[in-house]
C-alpha cells in the first residue's frame, strides 16, 4: 500500500507589501501578505486588535489580501499579518499612512487693525503630508508661507486676505478668505461713572466742608463784633458811644451824665434822676479830619469855663451844665 508523505517547510521572509505607495484616500489600495515555506493561516492585526471586514475593508486569497475599498483617512494604522504552520509562525508589519487633503482650510488672525499696528495672520488645513500655503492680498500674491506678518499697517493694507492651501500629492487645492480693514485707532473709552454710593458720599464730605467753613466764618465774625463793642467807651448811665466818631463830621449830641476817673472814682455831672435838655458838643469841621473824640480832661476844662463858680464853702459835689 502506498501512502503520501507530506514535507512541511518553515516560514520565513515574511512581507505586507501595498499595491501602490500613493497611498492615496479615496483610492482602491490593498495589502498583499506572502512569506516563503509551508503556509497554513493567516490573520490580520491593526494595533494591536485583531481586524475584521468592515464596509470598506475585505480579504481574499484566504486572507492573503487586504483591500480598502476605498481608502479612508481612518483607515490609518499599523497593519501586521501573522503567518504560521504547524512549525512556525512569523509576523510582517506595514505602516499604512493615507494621503489626503487640503480639507478645511482656515484663516486665524485679526479682521480689524489699527493704523501702524501689526497684521498678523495664521493659515490651517487638515492635509496629510503638510499642505504648501500662498497669500494673496486683493488677487496679488504677497506671501508664500502659514504665516503672514506685517508690521505699521497702513490704510492700502485694507482688502482681502486669499490663502491658498495645495496639496502636493494629491494634487488638490483649497482657499479661505477674510476680508480685513486696517483704520485708525478708536478714541479712548471715557471712564465709567462712579456708582451712586460714592457720589453721595461726595456730597455728604462737600456739605460736612462748608458746614465747618460756615461755623468758622460765622465765630470769627461774632468775635470780632464783640471786640468791637467791647473797645467802643461808653459813659455811665446815658453815656455817649463814640464808635461812629469821624473827625471831620459833627457830633449830633452828647447827653453826658458823668464820667470815670482813671482812678476808679466817678464824677457826677448832674443828678441821675434829672434829665438835662440837651448838651451839644460841636466839633469845628474845618479841623483836620484825623480828630479824636473830646477826653474827660478836655470835657473837665470846658465845663468849668462854663458852669457857674461854687461858692468858697459850698459842699455842692456836683456840676451842673445847663442851657441858659
């Protein structure tokens, strides 16, 4: 009886190869897994978790390929196919990196800039590999890079701002556009009122100020009125307040009843219960003007010229000027 003898070989040299290296989304791309020697099984891993067919991924040839259908951004990994028979088994990686873009481009910076400030403005785009950036300002290129700076902005820098995204792989390309205003600068912001608690307290503090001026002004002024009345003579019982003395006016009258003594005694003039009908005492007017008002000694003087003589004896302790 014959019977078949089957020679089992080892696994080696082990490879995931793609079916292109553009890599590309949206393009059909497949994984391919050989390896030399006796081949049994197969199974795909992508980091580290075991893969499935899911709607754009499928296997053939026993799971020796691998195809995205198509190729998705998401579908980028680390891919490894296990490779094993009853001897051995082996294991070959592929980074699979997927090729796509420009998509959502975006200009990041300032719409409104003051005159001699500074432009500043950054462009994005999700692009795999990095996407090339060129500025255009109105429809003319200024610029070749992510990011555009200009410094002492001016008002012909004003217009729109084109940023083109290019993909140089896939060939695509993708702009954004901000439409940017360089004026002059704003005026300065007024500062805002003060709240309402601080405004009263304000006029509580200006009230409590001229209170206090008003009480200071108004004892100052009572003081001096009482010096004033405190230095104006005046004679006992009727005397005469000579305050309002000038020397070059007339004095309308004098009811003198008596006068002090700088030695502290009293010279009675009249009884006190008599009235006089009248004493003038005149001043010339054709005096200087800077006169002073008539003292006890000149008044002594003048009433004795005038007043009758006493007899030698008499005990009269008074003098009498009378109007004859």
């Amino acid at each position: 009886m014959l019977s078949s003898v089957s020679v089992l070989e080892r696994i080696s040299e082990a490879s995931v190869k793609p079916s292109t290296n553009q890599t590309i989304e949206g393009n059909l791309v497949n994984l391919t897994c050989d390896a030399a020697g006796s081949v049994f099984t197969r199974e795909w891993v992508k980091d580290g978790s075991d893969l499935t067919q899911a709607d754009n991924i499928k296997f053939y040839d026993n799971n020796r390929v691998l195809s995205f259908q198509p190729l998705n951004r998401t579908n980028k990994g680390v891919y490894s196919c296990k490779i094993s028979n009853p001897i051995n088994s082996i294991e070959a990686n592929y980074n699979l990196s997927v090729i796509y873009g420009p998509d959502a481009v975006q200009i990041k910076g300032d719409s409104l800039v003051n005159i001699g400030g500074t432009i500043e403005l950054t462009c994005t785009a999700e692009s795999e590999p990095s996407a090339s950036f060129t500025w255009l300002l109105n429809g003319t290129v200024i610029h070749s890079s992510a990011v555009y700076t200009k410094k002492d902005a001016e008002a012909s820098d004003s217009g729109n701002y084109t940023c083109q995204a290019k993909n140089d792989i896939t060939g695509k390309s993708l702009s954004a556009v901000l439409e940017l205003t360089v004026t002059a600068p704003p005026d300065p912001t007024p500062p805002p009122p003060p709240p309402p608690y601080y405004i009263i307290g304000i006029v509580i503090a200006c009230v409590v100020v001229i209170g206090a001026a008003c009480g200071v002004g108004f004892y100052f002024y009572k003081k001096k009125r009482g010096q004033k009345t405190s230095h104006s003579p005046r004679a006992g019982g009727g005397g005469q307040d000579n305050s309002a003395f000038q020397g070059n006016k007339e004095l309308d009258y004098a009811d003198i009843a008596a006068f002090h003594r700088k030695d502290g005694g009293t010279v009675q003039l009249r009884p006190q219960n008599e009235t006089s009908e009248y004493a003038q005492v005149r001043i010339n007017n054709n005096r200087p003007a800077a006169s002073s008002p008539p003292t006890y000694d000149a008044h002594i003087q003048r009433s004795k010229s005038q007043a009758p003589q006493p007899p030698a004896n008499g005990a009269q302790v008074y003098a009498e000027v009378r109007k004859k």
